[in-house]
C-alpha cells in the first residue's frame, strides 16, 4: 500500500482550537461577525492547535489511552458546541436505502451526536 522509504504517515491527526461564544446583546449584529473573524485570525496563526496535538501525543505516549481518553472528556465534555472539517466519504453511502450526501459529528451540550444530512 505504501512504498518503502515514504515519509507519509498514516493514522487520524487531531488539532484543536477552543473558540469562545459571546453572548451579549450588541447594537449592530455584523459586530459578532467582525469580532469572530478576528479571533480566527488570531487563533489561526497561532500554535494552538499544534500544540494541543502534541500534548495529546505526549500524553498517549508516557501515560496511556486512559489518561488522553479522560482528557478528552475533560474537553469535550464542556463543549456546548463543536464543528469538524473532517471531509465526508468519496463513494455514496445509504442508511436503510436513503442516500447520505454529509456525515457530521457534533456535540451540542452534553454527549455527542451525530447528524446525517
């Protein structure tokens, strides 16, 4: 499947970026937009996401799948909301004969859920 000497990897990389939601009442509505657009700018040149890798790699590597596996509930389980880039499947797919176009998997207070579009 892969040539000797590759230097591809395989496997699933994870990189996460905590994005605060402000809920607060402003005059024009574009100003959630202006202020969100620039803290992902900021967030993304920054090594948030590298760094948050890293910690989870270092983690699985010196204490364990339990210990990333706590963490990961730590983290997600105070998420109110989350968004994946992750791309969907290449072939078409069906669930009891209905096609599915979108596979997303999300979190919406509490445990996590997944949606079929």
């Amino acid at each position: 499947m892969m040539a000797k000497g590759s230097k591809c990897r395989w496997g699933n990389f994870i990189g996460t970026i905590i994005f605060p939601l402000w809920i607060k009442s402003e005059n024009d509505p574009l100003e959630y937009v202006r202020r969100a657009k620039a803290t992902m700018d900021r967030k993304k040149i920054s090594l948030e996401a590298f760094l948050f890798y890293g910690i989870i790699k270092f983690t699985l590597n010196f204490l364990g799948g339990k210990s990333v596996e706590a963490f990961g509930k730590r983290i997600f389980g105070n998420t109110s909301l989350a968004f994946s880039n992750v791309k969907g499947p290449d072939e078409e797919i069906s669930l009891f004969g209905h096609p599915i176009s979108y596979v997303a998997g999300s979190a919406l207070v509490g445990s996590q859920v997944s949606v079929f579009f």
